[in-house]
C-alpha cells in the first residue's frame, strides 16, 4: 500500500522536532563542535526538503504528490527549513 501525503510528512515531524529543539537551544548537543550541529542540522533540512519534492511521475506511480499538496499541510516543514538555514548561517 502506498504511503499518503499525511505519512509522508509524519515521515519529516523528528527532523521538525530536531531543528526547532536545536534553534529553541532544548536539542541536547553537549559536547558536539558547532561544526556538527550545523551539519546535523543540514541533513534535517536536506530530509525536509527531499520529502517536500515527493512528486509521481506519472499516472501509474503511486508516489504521494506532497509537492503538489496544499501549502498549508506543508507549514511547519517549510518553516523549519527556513529555520534550519538561518541557524547555520547564523552559527557558521
């Protein structure tokens, strides 16, 4: 069975969760160089961003159309995107 649009963004929620603990300063990163939170970081926002583009091509894929969907089931993933780029280029 194939995954819907809504699994497909639960998929994203722990890279949500990890960006926006990391910016709010209650991801736990003790003993970790600035270095690599920023590059934990990015591949949370490279995860977010490849989830976004989710896309069939063509009417016998089954792959859910999560860039095709509403916006508004999109918010907090695109937020914590913009969230995770400005965190590294404000720690780098």
């Amino acid at each position: 069975m194939a995954q819907t649009v809504t699994e497909c963004l639960a998929a994203g929620t722990d890279s949500v969760n990890l960006i926006d603990g990391v910016k709010a300063g209650s991801w736990d990163v003790e003993g970790m160089e600035q270095s690599e939170i920023n590059d934990m970081v990015q591949r949370n926002v490279d995860h977010l961003e490849l989830i976004l583009e989710y896309a069939p091509v063509d009417s016998d894929d089954d792959t859910p159309d999560v860039k095709g969907a509403a916006d508004s089931k999109k918010t907090t993933h695109v937020a914590a995107i913009a969230t995770g780029k400005t965190y590294i280029t404000d720690n780098s």
